[in-house]
C-alpha cells in the first residue's frame, strides 16, 4: 500500500511539473512574438522631430517624418486610412512624432468623408494615442484662396475678393464627370488671374522631394479641397501637405490628388 501511494505522488509530481512547463513555455513564447513586434526596428535609429511647427520645418523634419511613416503598416479601408500600430515603441520613434502623424492621418480622413454625412462620428478613428479626436473641418469654402495666399505674393483679402467677384464665393467650381474626371478649368482660370504662368502638374511626373507648398487639390468624395503640398515620398506614395485654411497637416494619397498647379516663371 505504501509503494502503491508513492507511486501516486509521483504520478502527481509529474503532471504538475508539466502543467507548469506548458505554461511556462506558453508564457516566454508569448513575451518572445510581443518582444519581436516591440523590437522589429530595436536596431533601427530612433526618430524624432527637432521643429513641429509647421512654419518653421525644413527639409529635414520632411525626410524624418517620410522615414517614421515607412514604418508604419497602413492600408485604406473603404477609402480611408488606417494605421495597424498603436504606439511610438512598435516602430522606434517618439511619442510625440507619433502623435503628431496619427494626428495628420486622422485630419485626412475628416476632409476625405462627403460633408453632406450628417453623422460626423462615422468617421473612422485611427488607433493610436490620437484615436479619440475627430477634426471637425472649417466648412469655409475660400480653401484655394487660403492655398494661394500661402505662397506668400498675394494677401488673403484679394484672394477672397476676386474669388467672390467672380460669383465663386460658394467655392472655385471643379465638377466631377460622370466617368469620374475632373473639369478644373475654372480652377486653373482662377489661379491664372494670380499666376499669369501658372499651370498644371501632373501627379505621373512627380519626384521626390520638396514640393514648394504649390497648391494641390485633392478628392474629397465627390467634392475637392484645396492645400499646399509640401513633400513627396516616392516609397509610400503619399503627399505631405499643410491646410491653411483648417491649421492642420496631412497626408494624401498620390493617386487622390486632382491637380497641381506650379507658378511657372
């Protein structure tokens, strides 16, 4: 009966000594996969911005913030952006560059919703420490005029007033064609009463590099808005730009940009 009793005990020994090796297996595997998606760019440099405002950024902080955003695992659902990574450490930046390009990406997506939604909280939310802010666009519609005025030649107020003398106060007329073109020779009037040179780009043509804040539109559902571009990624295919109208920066797909006008000489 002894012999037979300490058998039992082994037996019991075992299973619990296996049960614990299970789950301590089960648990450094499970540290090892979150380590690696932690660590994936561990040996990679550590990015951050040394400048955030937007006025002051130069070639640098545009290259830095293309390099973070290359990182970043992004996708369009139903037209809109979204970022797969939740925090600053998955990818090796700073919390605050982060911030700052879920922040842009989440802007983007409000300009990208029809204004005629009534439900503004359809708007889809980013996961990322941003993910509770929904920007609410300036519903203004002199976005070419704010575009124009940004190149530094002309004043707001004579942007404005030739766009309202021309009975545009409602918005620069781009109408979309029923095959999905774009009429925008209006546009291009408007921009020729300020840019007797001025004409088109073609988003084919573009290089990477610094865009000189020339103004772009881009679609918005079935609408257009107006921004300066700032930067091009040729690896991602997005378009960094500032909204003066709205305050805000962004990030626009190459291929839902309209047209780029260029001052010419």
């Amino acid at each position: 009966m002894k012999k037979k009793q300490l058998i039992n005990k082994s037996n019991v020994t075992t299973i619990i000594i296996t049960i614990l090796m299970v789950v301590i297996i089960g648990f450094i595997t499970g540290c090892e996969s979150e380590n690696t998606l932690e660590n994936e760019y561990a040996d990679s440099e550590y990015l951050e911005l040394d400048i955030y405002d937007k006025y002051r950024m130069k070639e640098k902080e545009f290259k830095t913030m293309n390099r973070a955003i290359q990182r970043l695992n992004i996708k369009k659902v139903e037209g809109l952006f979204k970022i797969k990574e939740t925090s600053a450490k998955e990818i090796n930046i700073s919390p605050k560059l982060f911030n700052y390009i879920t922040a842009g990406f989440n802007y983007t997506n409000s300009t990208l919703r029809p204004k005629s939604l009534s439900n503004k909280s359809k708007i889809t939310r980013l996961k990322s420490g941003n993910n509770e802010i929904i920007f609410q666009v300036n519903d203004s519609t002199y976005c070419f005029s704010y575009s124009i005025t940004a190149l530094g030649d002309f004043s707001f107020n004579a942007c404005k007033t030739k766009q309202n003398d021309l009975g545009w106060g409602d918005g620069v007329p781009v109408t979309q064609s029923t095959n999905g073109t774009y009429d925008i020779s209006n546009a291009l009037s408007f921009y020729k009463s300020f840019y007797q040179n001025g004409s088109i780009i073609s988003s084919n043509s573009l290089e990477e590099g610094m865009m000189g804040g020339k103004v772009l539109f881009f679609r918005t559902g079935s609408n257009a808005h107006a921004v300066n571009a700032m930067s091009y990624d040729e690896n991602t295919g997005l378009i960094t730009y500032f909204d003066y109208q709205n305050n805000r920066a962004g990030w626009v797909d190459k291929n839902a940009v309209i047209a780029i006008f260029n001052k010419g000489n």
